[in-house]
C-alpha cells in the first residue's frame, strides 16, 4: 500500500527558507491530491494546502504569501517551500493523501521535525 | 474560515467504559467531518471519515455520528490501546481546519 516519506533539513535558521520533500512510494502521485499539515510541538494540526498531481494548488490564507508548492511526477515527490521562517514555523510537517483537495487524508507520512532556530 | 470545537480537552476514562468526544463547527458543514486518532510520536490516523463512516481495519466499538454543525465520536468499551489525542477534522471549506484534539488518558 502506499506509503509516505517526509524529509529535509532538521534545523532551519530564521528568516531563511525551509525546504520539504514527500516522496510517495507503491503508489502514483497521479489522480490524488497532496496536502501538506503541520503540527508545533505539543500542540494541535493546521493545514497548509494542497496540490493535484497536475500542478494546481491552494494554500492556507494564513501562509499564502510565504508558502510554494510543486509536484515532480516522475520522481514521485511532492515539495514544500516555506520563506522567512520564525520560530513559530516551527514543527512536524506531514505530507498526507487525499482523493480530492477537499477531503479525508488518509494515509499520512510518519512527519519530520523541522526546528526554526540560529 | 471554519472553526471547530472539541470538548472535553481532556479526559481520563476506565478501560471498558464509553467515551464521547464532540466537535462544533462554526457554522454548517453537512457531514464533511473526519475524525483521526494519534497516538504518541505518530502520524494522525483516520477513523471515521464524512462523520460516520468507519475505516477498513478500525474497531467496531470506534462510530461517529451527526452532521450540520454537530458531531460525535463515540468508544464503546474503551481499551488500553486507545489512549491517544483524537482530531476532527473539516473538509467542507477552506482553508480546511482541525479541532483542537481531545486527549484521552486510560486509568
């Protein structure tokens, strides 16, 4: 079954650019959609958007301007650009699976620490 | 944007005793409501997806009910295992939006 793996720099300094890779594997990108969902440390879920396999994306207002999302088909991996982080970006990001932009996610990465810290 | 409500935060229940978790949402949302368990250190997991449909492989005593602005989540017979924080989730709008998470303790 299909499976999803987060990955990426552990440690972020502020204001720079955090970078993520999903990469899906027993399964294709293709006729899903990828939402991308954070989770501070100790604290609860916040989603940050999605994006089909054809490119089309939608954000969360809230990250909208520092937020950029991209599907590369033929590697199967999904990214995530994040600008001018604070300490507040901190947290677990996940990468989850969708039918459709609005909809269950299911399944869901098993999560990377990214910590935004000098 | 749509919020949801969860209560209680928390709660600490006797195994085999029920268990019900609530979620409100801000305004209607029909029944595009999900539910997710987390345990420890793990990814979210969903149970009960567009409010009452349970998911392949979950236990039975796992139901979910209601639509419009209010929900249910309900454990029949809680066990050890289900120690865990659970999530409502919407996907009726966007931005899509999580409740706050019940974290439930087993005594």
């Amino acid at each position: 079954q299909v499976q999803l793996q987060e990955s990426g720099p552990g440690l972020v300094k502020p204001s720079e650019t955090l970078s993520l890779t999903c990469t899906v594997s027993d399964g294709s990108i293709d006729t899903y959609c990828w939402s991308w969902v954070r989770q501070p440390p100790g604290k609860g879920l916040e989603w940050l958007g999605y994006i089909y396999d054809t490119g089309y994306s939608n954000y969360n207002p809230s990250l909208k301007s520092r937020l950029t999302m991209s599907v590369e088909t033929s590697k199967n991996q999904l990214s995530l650009k994040l600008t001018s982080v604070t300490a507040a970006d901190t947290a677990i990001y996940y990468c989850a699976r969708a039918r459709t932009g609005r909809n269950f996610f299911d399944p869901w990465g098993q999560g990377t620490l990214v910590t935004v810290s000098s | 944007e749509t919020v949801l409500t969860q209560s209680p935060d928390f709660q600490s229940v006797s195994p085999k005793e029920k268990v019900t978790i609530t979620c409100r949402a801000s305004q209607s949302i029909g029944i595009s409501l999900h539910w997710y368990q987390q345990k420890p250190d793990q990814s979210p997991r969903l149970l009960i997806k567009y409010a009452s449909q349970s998911m392949l492989g979950v236990p039975s005593r796992f139901s979910g009910s209601g639509s419009g602005t209010d929900f249910t989540l309900t454990i029949n017979g809680l066990e050890a295992e289900d120690a865990a924080t659970y999530y409502c989730h919407q996907s009726d709008n966007l931005p899509m939006t999580f409740g706050q998470g019940t974290r439930l303790e087993i005594k």
